[in-house]
C-alpha cells in the first residue's frame, strides 16, 4: 500500500513544491491515523477485548477494498500490461530477512549459539545471498540494483532504517513505562499519547510549507538529535514522575523529530528515481520502515537483559533506562549517518534557460528547487 501511495504521489505530482506539498499531507493522514488507531486500540481492549483491534481491522480493510476499486485513479503500468512477477526474489528476501530478525530477537532468550538459534541465522545469510544472485540474473528483479547507484536515495534507505529502529524502540518502551513503572491503565496509556499524533498532524503540514525552500541535511540531522533527547527524557522517568514533565515533552519532542525526518527523508528518496523506478523506489523505501523496526527492537531487547516475569513493574525500569540509552545511541548513530554520507543540498537559482546553476546538485533534485523557486517575469 505504502509503495503504491508515494508511487501515485510521484507520477500524479510535478517534482518539487506540489511534491512535497503532497507527501506532507501523505504524512500527515498517517499521524492522524497513528492518534485514531492509538484512541481505538486503548477503547477496543478496556472494554470488549483485544480481539476487536484484529476484527476491526479486517472490517477497515474489507470497507477500504471497495472504495479502493472506485477511489484510485487507474494509472497504466509503466512496463506494460502483464508484468513479471519476481517470485524467487521475494521469498527469499522475505524468508531471510525473518530468519535473521528471528536470531536476533531469540538469541537473548535461547543463547546466541543454540541449536535453536544459530541455524536460523545461517539459513538467514543463505536466503539473503540467494536474493542477491537471483537479483543479478533476472531481467525483472523485484529490486533492481541500478536504484542503489543513486546516493541519496541509498543514505535515505539507511536512514529510514535507522529512525524506524529508534522511534519503535521508543514507543515499545515508552508504553512499558507508563503501564508497569507508572501504572496507567491501557486507556490511559493510549489517551498519553493522544499528544504525539495531534502534533505530528500539526508538524507534518507546516513541515510541507517550508521544506521546498530549505536545505533537507540539515533538517534530518536535527531530527536525529531529537530522537535522541527523547529516548534520554524517557530514560529517567521514575514511578513518581509527573506526566507532564518529562513524558509528555518527550513525546513532542519525538513526533518534531519525526517529522524532520521522514518527510525529508521521503523528499531525498524519491528525487532522484525516473518514474520508471518509482513504485520499485517506493517499495525499498517501506521496506526500511518495516525492517528497521524489528531490527531496532531485537537489538534494544538484548541491551535490557533478560527480565523476570515475577519482577515488579517499578523494578524492571532499570533494563528500561539501558534499552532506552540504547534507543538514543541508534538515533545519534542516525545523526552521524547523516552528517556524513547524506549530499548536501542547498537551493539554487534558476538561468535563464529554465536549468540550474552548477553546484553537484543531482538531476532530480534540480527539478524540486526549481519548481520552488520564484520563477522571473
């Protein structure tokens, strides 16, 4: 869904300011659909059960395949009417990529070198070599390699990877917190976080206002640093802590680094791809968002230990604070991915021949500047 989305969202707007106009509001729907799912989920278990969350979902999803069929615009296909379908490749992908999560996230539990353990990993790196080759050798790979050749969209995939481990992270222990440390019931933990969506809205389109005009490096590596002020801010949360303090700036303190994250991240991802490679660009893209959380979350579980089911709430803070400094290594590791490998890119004017000044400014990015840019009378 989400590769088809920034697909559509590419093909139907010009590079540049209605570009990104249009993933600020892209970003912004998912914000508030974080505020309604968090509300509905808080609602669904206090009262009928937690089998309603998965009920509810199908029945959203049954009810958005209809109007899907009406809504969406029927765009052709840009490799023809019956493209190949990568079958070999995405299973492998898939099934290695598992495999390895699976390592990671057992290993605490079963040992690193368990029978139960150690054979996942080795059938993991089998899979996922398996994946490449057949890659290189098909003329219809579900990932083709010449999209890795382009260097911001190769930084903004680590990237993406890398907030999506922090922010997960975050958000699994955050919610620990408030229910077994402060003791909020499941209602209230969800209602605790009503501020994070609202301003994610709120963030998200004014983000869309300015970011045409702005250099996005700049941008990503604040947010960086915010992730990371507020894993620390969660880190030191006690029993007694007031939400209002440091939970509740914590939280906004995370959705403005979000924020000036991902839309620039989605901005420096998709310049520089032909619309040929959109929906494949888009594709890889989400596939970081949906690895990297996983990821993030195996390698935080290690960092708090092991924790007695019998442990009272309050005493399991301890492994929370570790996997929370952990959470705030993961994002400043973001900043330094950032500052380093990520091209800087600053606005130019426009010649007079409708083209951009030299400045080893990218092909597609050249047209998001100059589509934001005033144009002379």
């Amino acid at each position: 869904q989400i590769p088809t989305a920034l697909a559509l969202i590419a093909i139907k707007y010009p590079a540049g300011k209605a570009r990104t106009r249009a993933l600020s509001v892209f970003g912004a729907i998912g914000g508030m659909g974080a505020v309604t799912g968090l509300l509905l989920s808080g609602a669904l278990t206090s009262t009928i059960g937690w089998q309603w969350i998965f009920f509810l979902s199908s029945i959203m999803s049954a009810i958005l395949f209809f109007l899907g069929l009406f809504a969406i615009p029927d765009t052709p296909g840009l490799h023809g009417s019956s493209p190949k379908i990568d079958i070999g490749g995405s299973v492998t992908a898939t099934t290695g990529i598992v495999c390895v999560i699976y390592y990671i996230s057992s290993g605490v539990e079963t040992g690193w070198a368990s029978v139960k353990t150690l054979p996942m990993l080795c059938i993991g790196i089998v899979l996922l070599i398996a994946f490449i080759l057949i890659e290189k050798r098909i003329s219809y790979p579900i990932m083709p390699f010449h999209v890795w050749k382009h260097r911001a969209f190769t930084v903004s995939f680590i990237l993406i990877f890398t907030m999506q481990a922090a922010f997960q992270g975050f958000l699994y222990y955050s919610t620990l917190i408030f229910q077994e440390v402060m003791g909020y019931a499941i209602m209230k933990t969800s209602l605790s976080y009503l501020v994070h969506g609202l301003t994610a809205v709120v963030v998200y389109s004014v983000l869309g206002k300015f970011l045409p005009r702005l250099p996005l490096k700049p941008f990503i590596a604040i947010g960086f640093l915010l992730l990371a002020c507020s894993a620390l801010m969660f880190a030191f949360v006690t029993p007694t802590s007031n939400y209002w303090v440091l939970p509740f700036l914590s939280l906004i303190v995370n959705v403005f680094g979000l924020g000036m994250i991902m839309l620039p991240a989605q901005v420096t991802a998709l310049r520089d791809a032909a619309d040929v490679d959109q929906g494949v660009v888009g594709a890889i893209y989400n596939v970081g968002l949906q690895i990297g959380a996983p990821f993030g979350l195996a390698i935080l579980t290690v960092i708090s230990g092991k924790l007695n089911d019998e442990t009272p709430g309050p005493a399991r803070m301890h492994g929370y604070k570790y996997a929370l400094i952990g959470d705030a290594v993961i994002a400043l590791l973001g900043f330094v991915l950032t500052v380093i490998f990520l091209p800087h890119v600053k606005p130019f004017k426009a010649t007079d021949h409708g083209s951009l000044e030299e400045g080893g400014i990218p092909v597609g990015v050249q047209d998001d500047i100059a589509a934001a840019l005033p144009q002379k009378q």
